[in-house]
C-alpha cells in the first residue's frame, strides 16, 4: 500500500512537470548530476518543477560524493569502502543522466527519497 502511495506521489511531480517543460528542460535536468554544475539549473531553472526534482537528486548525489571522498582519506578499509562508494556514485550518475533526458522524475536508489525529502529548494 506505501509503495502505490508512492508511486502516486511520483507520477504526480511527473505530471506537475508537464510535457513542454520537461521538452524544454531535459538538459538542465541532466547538468544537475555533473557535480558542482548543479549551481547553473539551481540559479537558472528553479521555477521548473522537472529541473527542481533533478536539482535535489543531482544536490543528493553531490552529498554522497564529498562522504565517499572522505571515507577515502582512511587508509585501507577506506580505499575499499571508497572504491565501492564511488562504484555506486557512477551507477547512480548513469541513473540519474538517463532519467533526466528520457523526461522520468523517478528517484535514485538509496538517496532519491532522502533528497526529495531532506532538501528544501
């Protein structure tokens, strides 16, 4: 039952977004994942729903990134952890790319809820 509530929740940020926004947006959408290029949709496109929530998964992974660079600082177990850290980065990098250019508001694993929630833009 949470999870069609969730699912419910999604498709309705998709719908807010509507067709030519996300038309118009999808490579703002896509620059919120490439690190600190996040700053150029989060001071330009703000006023779109579609950049929004891609703006708060690209801030989610960005987070995620700088806590695997720390974790690697730690010699040995850090190295592993960090390499396995930043495995999962690229995975949800990818992720995230390819859902901001095929036009999808759907949240990353692992950080996608805890961005959408914790992230006040």
């Amino acid at each position: 039952m949470a999870d069609e509530m969730k699912d419910a929740k999604m498709a309705d940020s998709g719908a807010k977004a509507g067709g030519s926004d996300v038309e118009d947006n999808k490579f703002m959408a896509a620059l919120s994942y490439f690190g600190l290029l996040v700053l150029i949709p989060l001071l330009t496109k703000k006023d779109s729903p579609y950049v929004k929530f891609h703006i708060k998964q690209g801030l989610g992974l960005l987070i995620l990134m700088v806590a695997v660079n720390v974790i690697l600082v730690i010699p040995f177990l850090g190295w592993i952890v960090g390499f396995i850290g930043w495995l999962a980065v690229l995975g949800l990098f990818i992720m995230g790319v390819i859902n901001a250019f095929g036009g999808k508001t759907k949240p990353l694993p692992l950080i996608g809820d805890w961005a959408d929630k914790n992230l006040n833009i």
